[in-house]
C-alpha cells in the first residue's frame, strides 16, 4: 500500500474515533478545559512586604491543560494552569503563578467508593488566588500541598455516611521577624453522617479533629489541637430558593459557637447568595458558595487555628442575557481585637462583567478592593484596588463529564466547587 493510502487510512479511523469520542458519556484523553485569558490593568497600592505599589500589569493565564481517564467504575484527572504576571515599572515582581491537581473517584460497588485528590500552589499574590483566605497576605512566594481521601458508604438511598483524610503543607515568604510564621503542616480527620429527611429536607452531623504542627518550632510557636463538632441542615424550599444552616462548637486552647446561615435564591438566570457565618479560621465552615455537607469542608488558607471569625457574605452570579454575565462577590469580616482593642477589619470586593463576542471570544472588565484596617502580620492599615480588562480566547470545550456536579452545588455555588480541592474536571471559572 503506498504513502498516500496508508494516510487516508490514517485520516478515516482519527475521524472515526473522534465522532465514537464525541458520542461517549465518558470522555478520555487530552483537553484543554479553561479558556485563554490575556488581561491588563492598574494595580493600586500592592502590598509587597517593604512598602505599598502602584504600577501597571499584564497577566496571561491559561488554557488548563488537563488530561482525563474514565471507565465504568473509574475517573481520574490531572491538571496544570500556568498563569504570567509581568508588572511595567517593577521588573523583579513579574511571576510565574501555577496550580496543578489530580483526583481519582473510584466506585468499589453499589454502596462503597473512594475519592482521592492532591492539589498544588505556587504564586506570589496568594490574596488573589486563595478564595477562602480572609488573611490579606503581602506580595511573595506562598506554595502549598493539600491533600485529601474519602471513603464514602451509602447506607441506603437515604443515608450516606463519609470518612476523610486532609493534609495540608504551606509555606509563605514572610520578611524579617515574620520569617517562617506560616511555615506549617496541618492535617485533618472527619465523619460524616448525611440523611435526607424528605426530598426537601435534609440533615449532617460530623465530628472533626484538627491537628497545625509548625515545621519550626522556634519561627512558628507549638503545635496546636481542634475539635470541631457541626450539625447541619438544608431545606430545598423551591427550585430557585435554598436554605442552609449549620451550628456546632469547637474546643481546643479556648472553646467557642460556630454557625452559619446561607440563603441561595435564583432570579431568572442570575443565582443570589447571601449568608453569615462564625468559624474558626482554620476551617473553612460554610462558605457562601453553599458547600451543605461540613464533613466536606477543607482548610483555610494561611490561618492557624486561633482565630474565630465572623463574616457576612453577598454574592450574585450569571446571566444577565444570552451575551453578558456577571459575578459579584463581597465579604465583610471582623475578628479578635488588634492590639489597640478594637476588631480587626476586613472587606473584599470582586466585581466582574463578561461579555460574549462570539461562541469562542468574549471581553470581560474586573475590579477587586482588598481592605483591612489593621493586618494580622503587620501594624499597618490595606487598602487595595485592582481595574483589570482583558479577552477570553475559549480554544476547546470542556468536556461533560458522566453525572454532573452535585445538585447541592448548584447556583451560586457553582464556579467555585468545579476549583476548590481540585475538583472536576471541566476546569470551570477561575477569575485571575
């Protein structure tokens, strides 16, 4: 057979593949599940460690590069995200920001799985990138490695019951005598009990025991321990109005009430949040993205388990049309007192409007403040502001991965539990 038959051999089976591919509920193989991002902006008063900056900055994130590998009783991913930070008249600040994640579901049988997932960060501007962090922390190198493992039992169709496993290692580039504050390793072990009372009801009660060792001693001060008991309950009022609440209490060098009330509403196209909560700053309790099961909450981000913070949350996001979108998020928080006796204060902001071009290109304007009156690190006020305007570039569809995201997760909820642990895959929004 000559060159010329063999490649159109070659060409016929690729597109036979591709249409069986296309067909498949279980997709596999290499995708490119994020769009490419290429933004420009104003930084106002960046905190680096030595002083506050006001410059010009490009940032290119993207496309996620991930590959997939399903079977009937398997899925597993793997992930990486590069994102370029180049400031105009501060050279030495330019990074090059990066995330990476894998995770592995594994359906033993009718009633037992397992779930395993490992994550990894490393930039430079951790308050942009740390979602659950109300820490705001200077410019610099912050990595960190969480893990996690669950064994998941299903009782009957009413009762699940969820065995968990954290582990997280962080590090941060803190100057002078905050050298190595953060350096720590914290792990966590949970249970889990879910049951569903009616198809609108439904409860959870867990029972968590934390355990931060400092990787110094001498930087970072002694090894702390937790225990958090949670009692959680939701209730699908409507399709478009959720109800989530959850209470319990901690104990470890001091006791103290934790809870949370969160309240989901959908306006045609548009999901509405708004909540409180009290937690430990550890823990991340009941984000107002609407995570119900608090077995399934991970770790804050940078926070020893010393700090009990309080904090209102508004956040709204999705169509506004067939064309423009929107998702707006703010976070008021007050916690402890400051070494003057008032609280410490903190208020971040994120607005961003998306406008979609065609199926593939769309524009997009940002702004984000990140506020505090006094910093956890540092004696001095922040008062951040960021005005970005960029194009997403979408090379490739995500692919529609066999079941879908947990209906819980619905709403608001949803561009942040498509990133948070590494969960997908589908990539999902990411806001840089």
């Amino acid at each position: 057979m000559n060159i010329g038959g063999r490649r159109t051999i070659g060409v016929c089976l690729a597109l036979v593949a591709a249409l069986s591919a296309r067909g498949q509920d279980r997709p596999n193989g290499f995708f490119l599940t994020s769009p490419l991002t290429v933004s420009a902006g104003y930084e106002e008063n960046l905190f680096t460690g030595s002083g506050q900056l006001n410059d010009m900055a490009t940032i290119l994130t993207g496309p996620t590069f991930e590959w997939i590998r399903n079977t009937h009783r398997m899925t597993f991913f793997v992930n990486y995200l590069p994102e370029f930070e180049l400031f105009s008249s501060s050279p030495s600040l330019d990074a090059w920001n990066q995330s990476a994640s894998t995770r592995l579901d594994y359906r033993i049988d009718s009633r037992n799985s397992l779930s395993f997932s490992d994550s990894f960060l490393d930039t430079k501007d951790s308050s942009r990138q740390l979602e659950n962090s109300l820490v705001i922390l200077p410019y610099g190198q912050f990595l960190q490695n969480t893990f996690y493992g669950e064994y998941h039992y299903r009782w009957n169709t009413l009762t699940k019951l969820t065995a968990r496993l954290d582990n997280a290692v962080t590090t941060a580039d803190l100057s002078g005598p905050l050298h190595g504050r953060l350096n720590e390793v914290g792990t966590a072990g949970t249970a889990t009990l879910d049951r569903s009372l009616t198809s609108k009801h439904s409860l959870s009660i867990s029972y968590s025991f934390l355990h931060v060792h400092p990787l110094s001693a001498d930087l970072g001060g002694s090894p702390t321990n937790v225990n958090l008991l949670i009692l959680g309950y939701a209730y699908q009022i409507n399709p478009t109005l959720l109800l989530r609440l959850t209470g319990g209490a901690m104990e470890g060098s001091e006791s103290a009430f934790n809870g949370a009330a969160v309240v989901e509403k959908q306006l045609g196209d548009v999901w509405l949040a708004g909540g409180y909560q009290r937690y430990l700053g550890f823990f991340e309790g009941l984000p107002v993205s609407g995570e119900a099961v608090p077995g399934a909450t991970g770790f804050a981000n940078g926070v020893a388990p010393v700090s009990v913070y309080q904090v209102v949350s508004l956040r709204a996001t999705g169509q506004l049309s067939r064309r423009l979108k929107l998702t707006a998020l703010g976070e008021k928080s007050i916690t402890g007192a400051n070494n003057g006796g008032f609280p410490d204060r903190s208020l971040i902001g994120k607005l961003r409007v998306s406008y979609k071009l065609n199926q593939r290109v769309s524009l997009f304007a940002q702004a984000e403040h990140y506020g505090q009156n006094e910093n956890l690190f540092f004696n001095t006020p922040l008062n951040r502001n960021r005005f970005f305007a960029g194009i997403e570039i979408t090379i490739s569809r995500p692919p529609e991965t066999q079941g879908g995201a947990d209906p819980r997760h619905k709403g608001a909820a949803g561009s942040d539990d498509q990133n948070k642990d590494g969960q997908g895959p589908g990539g999902g929004e990411w806001y840089r």
